[in-house]
C-alpha cells in the first residue's frame, strides 16, 4: 500500500545506525526532515518512514510503519524475519548494482576464456606453457532471472556476441526484454529449458530468493548441464551444494563461481572451499553505494509523494 500524502507529511524518519552521516544528510534533504536512530526503541507518536537494512522486531510489532526502504536489493531476509506489517509499503535498493554484476559475471567469463585461472596457477610454478584460448562470440548464457539485474548481465554479454537466453518464472510474450534473445518460463517451458542448459556454454544465477528458487538448482537442473560453467550472483540459497558438487566432480559442470553462498561468511573449515574447480567471492559483485541508496530512495519518495507506487516496490507476497 503506497502512504497517502497526509501520512507521509508526518512520518517520523528512522535510519539505521549504520548507515553514514553523508547518506543521511542526503536523505533528510529529501524527506525535508531531521533523521532519528532506527532502534529497539520505537519513538512515540506519528506514522513511522525507516530506512535501512533490518527492521526491529519492535518496529515491526508497531501498527505506525507505513514505509520501509531497504538498503540492500536482497529482501528476503526483512521478510524471513517475521509477517511483514499490514499495509507497509517496501521498497528496494537496486542503483547500479545490474552494471556492477553484469561486469563482474564478464569478468570472470573473460577471464576463464583466456584461461586466466590457469595462468595465475602457472606463475606460481613459474611455468611456461601456452594455453588456448576461447573466444566468447557466438556461445550461449543462460541466465536465470530477467529482471532488472539479469537483464543487465545479459546486455554486456550479447554486447561480446554472446547468445542470451533468459529464464523467467512464466514465459515472456511478445518481444524478450532487452539483452535478450530469448526468454523461457521455468514453470512451464521445462523441455526448453532442458535444451537450453545442455547447449549453454555459461548458466548465471540471479534469482531472487523466495519460497519458489530455494533449492532451485537442484540435481535435476544440474543433470542437464553438459559442460557449462555456473556462475551465482542471485542468492546462495537457491543452490543445492551437493547436487552442484556432484555435477562438479562427475564434469557436467565445468567450473563454479559463487559469489553468494546460504551461510555468510563460510567458515574456514566450510566444506564449500573445498569444491573442485570452484572460486568463491565474497558477496562483492554487487556491492550498493549510498550514492545508489540516495537516488533510489529519491525516486521512491517522488513515486508516492506523487500517489504512484514505486517502481522499486516489493510484492511481499512474492517476496520481489
């Protein structure tokens, strides 16, 4: 539900400690009032507008919430915490976190045609062998998720003459967003979708994380990997690490990038450093700047001051 300009006029800001003084100083310019701490302790009196990356439990109990926007673009952990709060609206931070992954997936795409991984592992020996290299024009990626970061992962790949196909939740009529060249529903595309992951030279992972992707990559999916590299920037949950692991050590997967893992940090003594052909990455493909949080929140503020819901609006229901 979008706060009407009645409410919105006398909400209370709320802003996660965390967040730095420059960043709130900007967001007080734009909701034109002073910023209290996001606490424990709920503030009496008035409808409550919080910024941050995690809602109190004793914010959430409160029937004054009308607005939540989130730092991160990840929501799932504001809604595994608890029923979201009747009629609060939710919304995201996405910025230019699709072009900060959308390098990083070509990045090491790039780096694995090249044969980059395998010279670093030669300098160490200071070992002398050439390597063939691969060229990227003209193989197909498989990138699940054709939203807004998806799709910008695939318009930086089809701009290297990448053939990319995207696998949504339903399929796509009419023309495919762009940077794409395709778009397959998983519920109801499954022998597409089969022929797609035997023929693709890369799977990217950018799924949301919701009741319906948790173990989406599964034995099944993997089973039909014939040689792709997977390459996760979505949410670590949605792969199965075992099925991934047995796909790794029986070569139906070639190699692994995973950026997102279902328990951050791992451990030093997590089974997943110990994966063949596998590079984990800190949760740093995408990382928000407040510069992101600032114009998103801008364009949020301007959406529902103006009665609209925002474009960055997150159905609770669906969990994106």
């Amino acid at each position: 539900m979008v706060p009407g300009p009645e409410l919105l006029a006398r909400a209370r800001l709320l802003v996660a400690p965390e967040l730095s003084a420059s960043l709130v100083r900007k967001l007080e310019r734009i909701t034109g009032r002073d910023a209290e701490p996001l606490a424990d302790e709920v503030p009496g009196g008035g409808p409550l507008l919080c910024v941050g990356a995690e809602l109190p439990g004793s914010v959430r109990a409160v029937e004054r919430l009308v607005w939540f926007h989130s730092v991160n673009a990840g929501t799932d952990p504001l809604l595994a915490a608890g029923p979201w709060p009747a009629g609060a609206l939710l919304t995201r931070t996405v910025g230019r976190m699709g072009e900060r992954i959308a390098q990083y997936v070509v990045g090491w795409v790039l780096a694995e045609c090249q044969s980059v991984p395998e010279y670093v592992v030669q300098h160490a020996r200071a070992e002398w062998r050439r390597l063939p290299a691969e060229l990227v024009a003209g193989q197909t990626a498989l990138v699940y998720g054709a939203g807004r970061i998806g799709g910008a992962v695939a318009e930086l790949l089809r701009r290297c003459g990448v053939r990319t196909v995207g696998v949504g939740r339903t399929a796509w009529s009419g023309p495919p967003p762009v940077g794409f060249d395709r778009v397959i529903g998983a519920e109801e595309d499954a022998e597409a979708e089969a022929e797609e992951l035997a023929g693709a030279r890369w799977v990217v992972g950018a799924l949301p994380l919701t009741g319906a992707t948790e173990g989406f990559f599964g034995a099944g999916r993997f089973a039909a990997v014939r040689g792709a590299t997977f390459v996760n920037v979505g949410r670590g949950a949605t792969v199965d690490l075992a099925a991934l692991e047995d796909a790794l050590r029986g070569g139906g997967v070639r190699r692994a990038v995973l950026d997102v893992l279902a328990q951050e940090p791992a451990a030093p003594d997590d089974p997943v450093w110990r994966l063949p052909r596998t590079v984990i990455t800190s949760h740093s493909a995408g990382i928000t700047a407040d510069e992101d949080v600032a114009v998103d929140f801008a364009a949020c503020w301007e959406a529902v001051a103006a009665g609209r819901r925002p474009e960055l609006a997150v159905d609770v229901g669906r969990g994106y």
